[in-house]
C-alpha cells in the first residue's frame, strides 16, 4: 500500500496492510529545538513516517463588511513573567470588542474574552464578516506536495474551534458559557444557533472539500469539561446540522474532543462524524480506554490518537515509545485507527519520534 492508500484505508475503517501512524501538528519550537527547523513536510520525511500535512483555506470578504469590523492588534512588550502581550480591538458601528492575549515560545493563551456579556455578542452577531469566496490553493498545493505517500488535513471557517459550542467558549471563556447554560439557556441556544447559521452559509461558500479530512468538534465539548446532558443538548444538535452540511460537499469529518470521551461515546456516535480524535488516556488528563472504546464504536467511527506523548516522547525511550504504539495496536485489531500522540509535544528526543514510526511499520494486521 501507498501512505495515501493507508491512511484511506484507517478512514474508511477498514484494514491496512500495517498501522499508520502520524503527528498531531509539528510544532515549531520543537522543530526548531529539535530538527534544526525543518518544516512539516522535512520532518516527515526525516522520520520517513507517511505525512499527514495540515494547510488553511483563504477566504475572501467583502470589504464593506471589512470596513464594517476594524479589527487592530497592538503588541504590549513582554509582563513581568516574560510573556508577550498583546490587546485587539474590534472597532464595529455599534460598539469595540477588546480582547487581550499572552504567549511565550510554545503557545499562546487568551486573558480577556472578546464577548464579555449578551450586547457584546450582538454586537459580534451583526458585524462579523462571513466569507463570500474560499481559495483552495493551499490545500491543493499541500496535496501535490504529500503525492501518493500521505493525506491532507484542514478546517473551515469558524472563529476558535471546530463547532459552534467549543468556538463560543474561545470568545466567551469556559466557566461563564457552562453558567450560561444553566442560567440562561434560551440565550445560550440563541448564540448557537446564530453561530450555526454562521458556519453553514462558511460551508455552503467553501464549497467542494477537496482536502482529506476536516476537523470539527473542541476540547470544550469534553465530558472532562461539561456533562454528557450539557453535551447533548448544546453540543448534539448542532454538530448533526454541520456534519450534515460538511458531508453535503463532500467532506470526510473527525470529531476532536481533547479531553474526555468515554462517558458522551454513544453521543458522539449520534453526531454523523466518521471519524474521532484525539482519544487522550488518563495519563494525559483525557479518559479514553482505547480498546474499550474502540470495542463500542469502531463499527461506526474511526480513531485518531491514543498515544501518551508525555511518556512515549518527552519523558520517555525509543522501547517506551515502542511498546506504547504495540499497545494500542493490540487495542484496535480490526483497523480503522491512526496511532497518533493525544495532543501537541513541546519536547522528547528524535530518537523516541523515530522508535514510534518504526513500530507502526511492523505493526500488521
């Protein structure tokens, strides 16, 4: 089999000659720490791992839409403890949204939410450009480059994550949108709704997917975050309007939950998503059994992740990292799984990286 035709094969749930195996996006400072800053597509091939490549859409707005949302970054100089601050405004005809963001070399956080109370939201309601042309290029390209040895994976439109919850908590933050739905739950359900309304005219824009995979879903639809009866009702029917939508063009969807996953599975199964990720263990916060839940779902879903990238590559040996990938090959006889780390990696030696490609290959079925 080629690397293309492998990864298709897991895809379709069905069974590859061996395990494939990718990453869950390099990230640059490991790259730069690491691999002597070598792009995705130089890391792959120096693991001669088959790449699963990730590349954006570019979309096009109208500009007096644009004229209509004045966003403007300025960067604040480093905060006592050495981050990177920065401070947006949003300049709209009916009111300025302000967010404020810190990072470091690794990744970046937001510290003020844009959306801060119900006029706020109305205000991004009414004045958030929706795109009125989708460029593929990027994706294409990516494809040209990977061949017949890998896949390429992309996300549309959206504002935070994948779906409309887990992109409501990434402006609104976590803990008031969990109150919100408890004490307002009509309003909350507003937001969602016009929120979907949003992402399905993006979907219809984008058009034809011609990438391999899109990602929908986020780490705040976890049953780590929320209960599976909040899932169900602020996430479910949501997810099942935009999966539909995502499939109407063609597209093959996974479902990301970060997090916790064994107790909303059945809901999951619900949604129409072919596919979920990243199936994070115990270990990593997560609470995925991976055999358990491939036992229960790998007839309607197919899997990404499971690896414990803390154990196998930042603190672990090319046998750890060995006997990890056997693990979770044992756990998924039958196909239909990617072995990939539950979460991005910061750290770990090349040489772990290389022991967990090289057991995948001599993983068959």
């Amino acid at each position: 089999m080629t690397g293309r035709e492998r990864y298709l094969a897991a895809l379709h749930r069905q069974v590859p000659d061996h395990l494939p195996c990718q990453v869950h996006g390099w990230m640059w400072y490991w790259l730069q720490t690491y691999l002597g800053g070598k792009d995705q597509y130089q890391a792959y091939e120096h693991f001669d791992m088959d790449p699963v490549a990730y590349a954006g859409l570019n979309y096009e707005f109208a500009e007096a839409d644009k004229a209509n949302w004045d966003c403007r970054t300025t960067h604040l100089g480093k905060n006592a403890d050495g981050y990177d601050c920065t401070v947006t405004e949003i300049k709209t005809p009916g009111g300025t949204l302000t967010s404020r963001n810190e990072g470091n070399q690794f990744t970046g956080w937001t510290t003020e939410f844009p959306i801060k109370d119900e006029a706020d939201f109305e205000i991004w309601n009414k004045y958030v450009p929706l795109p009125i042309r989708c460029d593929w290029s990027d994706v294409l390209e990516a494809k040209r480059r990977v061949g017949e040895r890998g896949i390429v994976r992309t996300w549309y439109h959206d504002w935070g994550q994948g779906s409309p919850w887990q992109s409501f908590c990434t402006m609104y933050n976590v803990e008031p949108a969990i109150m919100a739905a408890i004490d307002k739950p009509d309003w909350l359900h507003h937001v969602l709704e016009s929120m979907l309304a949003k992402k399905l005219r993006a979907i219809e824009v984008t058009g034809q997917c011609h990438a391999d995979i899109v990602e929908t879903g986020g780490g705040a639809g976890s049953n780590t975050v929320i209960s599976p009866g909040m899932h169900e009702e602020f996430c479910l029917p949501y997810d099942i309007q935009q999966h539909q939508a995502l499939h109407a063009q063609g597209a093959t969807v996974v479902y990301h939950l970060c997090g916790g996953l064994m107790k909303m599975l059945d809901l999951v199964m619900q949604n129409g998503a072919d596919g979920l990720e990243t199936m994070t263990p115990p270990a990593m916060g997560g609470d995925c059994d991976m055999a358990e839940a491939y036992r229960r779902a790998s007839g309607k879903l197919f899997f990404i992740g499971g690896f414990d990238q803390n154990a196998g590559f930042e603190k672990g040996t090319p046998a750890q990292a060995r006997r990890l990938v056997r693990e979770l090959h044992d756990a998924c006889p039958r196909g239909g799984y990617i072995c990939c780390p539950s979460d991005h990696f910061f750290f770990g030696e090349p040489e772990n990286v290389q022991a967990f490609a090289d057991e995948a290959k001599v993983c068959r079925y």
